[in-house]
C-alpha cells in the first residue's frame, strides 16, 4: 500500500500476483484508493478512469517494495506478474550486461508514482555497480534527510540466475535513496547486525533527538521448523549513525510474511504473519492455521526501550533514542 496521511487515503492494487495457496484470488489490475471518514469508517473507489494508464497498461510488478511519502508513492524492484520482461517506449529501464547481451529489466527501476498530479514517472535505478535492490526486502521513506526525503532498504533476497535458490543479502550494507537526485548510495553499518534474511518487516520513527530509528522483526531464510526459531528476534538500526542493536529476549514464536507500521510516538505496530515453526507435507496451511501468540495477532515494539510493549499508548509523543544509542553517539 502506498499511504497520504493528510487526505486520510491509501492506495492499492498497483503490484502483487494472486496467492499460491487457498482459492487464490485475483484482483483486477489497476489502482484503488480507501480514504477514511470521520467515524472509523471509509469508501473505496477505483481509479482506473482517472489516473496514470500505466496501471492498467503495463504488467503490474512484484515482489519488490512499497514505500510512501512526501505525496509520492514508490515501487522499488521486482519483476512484471507474467515473469516477462516487457518495457514499453515510453519509459526509460535500466540496461545491465551479463556477457550474454544486455537485458532490459523493470526489476532494476523505481516506480514513482504523484498522488497530486497522478503520473507514473520511471526512474533508471542509477547507483553502485551491483545496483538491483533485492526482493523480499525492507524499504521504508524518511523525510529527515534531502530535499525530498531518502528511501531507506536493508536486507532480502536476489535471484540467482545460476541456481533455483535466492542469495540473501547482508545487513551490513544499508541502503540509501536520494529521491530528489535519483541516486543510491551503499553505507557499511556496525553493531549488532541481523542475520541475512527476508520477508521481516522493516519501518521506522523519529526520536525527540533528531535520530531515526527502524525495527527489523522476524524474516526466515527459506527453512521451516526448529532450524527458523532463532530468526524471532527484534534489531533496531539507528540513523544518521547505521549502527544497530538487538532486543534481549528468548526466540520461541518465529513469523515471516508479516508487515509493521510507525503508529506514533516510536511506537511499530506488528501485524501477523505465517507460523514460521510449522513444517510438514502442507507449510501453507500449517502456517496459517496455528494460533497467533500475540492478540489478534497484534503486538506493539518501544524504538525507545528496545522491548516489546505491553500495550499500545496513544498520544504518545516521540521518545528519546534507547540508552544504548545515546551512549553510542555520546561516543562520537
């Protein structure tokens, strides 16, 4: 989804395929908007009519990621839902050579998308020499830093053309989007770095000191059962240092597939996921079917503690950085 806090709307329906499980439903391809009234409520209304044809004109992407701000929606990576590279003239793909002819892939470009003016622009993904940002990955927008706000990526996975199985990527490098250059920029981080994985979730909010702080949750590295327990764990990355440092708690409840939410006051919201621990003839429905430990599969992380919360504190204003960040720019 891409969010406009102040119109109150979200959009949807501009990437994803159909579900590989269940009934697997299909949605028509196109872009839809939610705008929320005043009573918990709200409408839905397709947009087809109104906005940018290249919604309805080019093969809808996935499974790259969304991230939204400053009135602009973003689609960063991923392949067209057909498998097939298709570019039409008007946009402008990144061409990368692999020894065999070069390759013009909608996996290496940004999807820009104007909620005031309703284009799509496409953006060449113009960056260090390797620069596809991998799939299954983190990627939020921050408007601290740049004339127009940074995307921030960590983590995922890339397609390995010589193999069925996805390289993961290391934490180590976080990186940065510069949305009024049209640049990426790799930054080497420190601290206690996650392990590779993918399909965590990934979102971040302010502190009252001027520092940003994100929380990677969760993920899995393609195994189920025991071997995915210890991916149950909580890092948090602070900017402008890219250092991290990990939450004190004991693994037992492993989850992928799940999303988290900045909901105020260095407060992320987690939402659900697939029982990571569940293995067997059918995963999917294993995954799926297990009781959530967390209440209506809800949970609440303090940025500010570095510990789960035991509820969820509206109001909240943005908090100081954790002790343990604060310490480590004292040091600096």
């Amino acid at each position: 989804m891409w969010a406009a806090p102040r119109v109150r709307t979200l959009y949807t329906g501009f990437a994803g395929t159909s579900p590989h499980f269940g009934d697997r439903a299909f949605s028509p391809q196109g872009l839809w908007s939610f705008r929320r009234d005043s009573s918990a409520g709200g409408s839905w209304q397709c947009l087809n009519g109104s906005t940018d044809g290249w919604f309805t004109s080019q093969p809808r992407p996935h499974p790259g990621q969304a991230a939204s701000g400053h009135g602009y929606g973003f689609f960063v990576g991923g392949m067209p839902a057909s498998r097939t590279p298709v570019v039409s003239p008007s946009l402008t793909p990144m061409v990368t050579g692999n020894g065999t002819g070069d390759q013009r892939q909608p996996g290496n470009m940004i999807i820009m998308y104007g909620m005031s003016d309703k284009k799509i622009t496409v953006i060449a993904n113009h960056g260090p020499s390797d620069s596809r940002v991998p799939t299954h990955a983190g990627i939020t927008y921050v408007p601290n830093w740049g004339n127009r706000g940074i995307l921030v990526a960590v983590g995922g996975s890339q397609d390995r053309r010589d193999s069925n199985e996805d390289s993961l990527g290391t934490f180590r490098t976080v990186r940065i989007y510069d949305i009024d250059k049209q640049r990426w920029y790799d930054q080497q981080s420190t601290g206690d770095v996650p392990d590779p994985r993918k399909d965590f979730c990934f979102a971040g909010s302010p502190s009252s000191n001027r520092t940003h702080e994100f929380l990677v949750y969760a993920g899995w590295a393609g195994q189920l059962g025991s071997a995915a327990v210890p991916y149950d764990s909580a890092y948090v990355l602070t900017l402008p240092g890219f250092y991290w440092a990990k939450a004190d708690y004991p693994p037992a409840h492993p989850r992928h597939g799940l999303s988290c939410n900045a909901v105020g006051g260095s407060q992320i919201l987690t939402i659900g996921g697939v029982d990571t621990a569940q293995d067997g003839n059918d995963s999917y429905a294993a995954g799926f079917t297990t009781r959530d430990p967390f209440t209506q599969g809800l949970a609440v992380f303090d940025l500010g503690a570095l510990a789960w919360s035991p509820a969820y504190r509206a109001g909240r204003s943005a908090q100081p950085p954790a002790p343990r960040f604060r310490e480590y720019y004292d040091t600096k």
